[in-house]
C-alpha cells in the first residue's frame, strides 16, 4: 500500500509546510538517494505515495528532515550550530504490502516519530 510521511511543527502547532525531505534506501549501510521533495500546505509528502504499492521493497530505509532549514525558514533564532540540523529516521519495511507511514514530530530541541496508519 506504499509508503508515505508527515511532519507537524510542534513549535507552532502546525502543519510543516515547505520543509525540505530527502528519501533513501540503505544498500549495504550506505543511503542511495531515491528524491527530493518538499513537504506540501499540509505538512504531507506531495504527490501521492512515495513509494506505491509494487514498487515498495522489503529493506531498510532513511527520511532526511531538513529541520533547521525549516526552522529558520520561519524566522527561529536558532544557535549555531542548532541542536538539530537535519533529523535522520532510519526504518524496516518488513511487508512490503502494507501501508508505512512514518510521520515526524518536531520542534528546534525535540522530536518524536512512530509507525502511522
């Protein structure tokens, strides 16, 4: 059923609109960048799945948050250099089947994530 994210900014209470993702699969450790993509008005990955449902593999994968970029895009003071910078998420899929959702949440000092629905 593919795969797919959403960030909420904590800070502001919102949506993460415009932050900055990127998507790899590990191939032996390393990422291999899959794309780019900016976070749509609802804090969502754009365009549908990021991966649809015959094309989502059984491995491991990585979600780049470019979160002081984001940060400071929204006029935050942040130190240099900031507490967080880019937040990596490294993940299994296990069935490749099922729907993963990995949503973000996040704010300069903090985050949290979990398998969504």
């Amino acid at each position: 059923m593919g795969l797919s994210t959403h960030v909420l900014d904590t800070m502001h209470g919102t949506p993460a609109a415009g932050m900055a993702v990127a998507l790899y699969t590990m191939q032996g450790g390393q990422p291999a960048l899959v794309r780019r993509f900016v976070l749509n008005a609802d804090g969502r990955n754009p365009d549908g799945p990021l991966y649809k449902d015959a094309e989502l593999r059984q491995g491991t994968y990585r979600l780049a948050f470019d979160v002081a970029g984001y940060f400071r895009g929204k006029g935050v003071a942040l130190p240099e250099p900031p507490f967080l910078d880019q937040v990596m998420l490294d993940f299994g899929i296990a069935r490749p089947q099922e729907h993963y959702h990995v949503p973000l949440l996040v704010s300069p000092w903090s985050y949290s994530t979990y398998r969504g629905s």
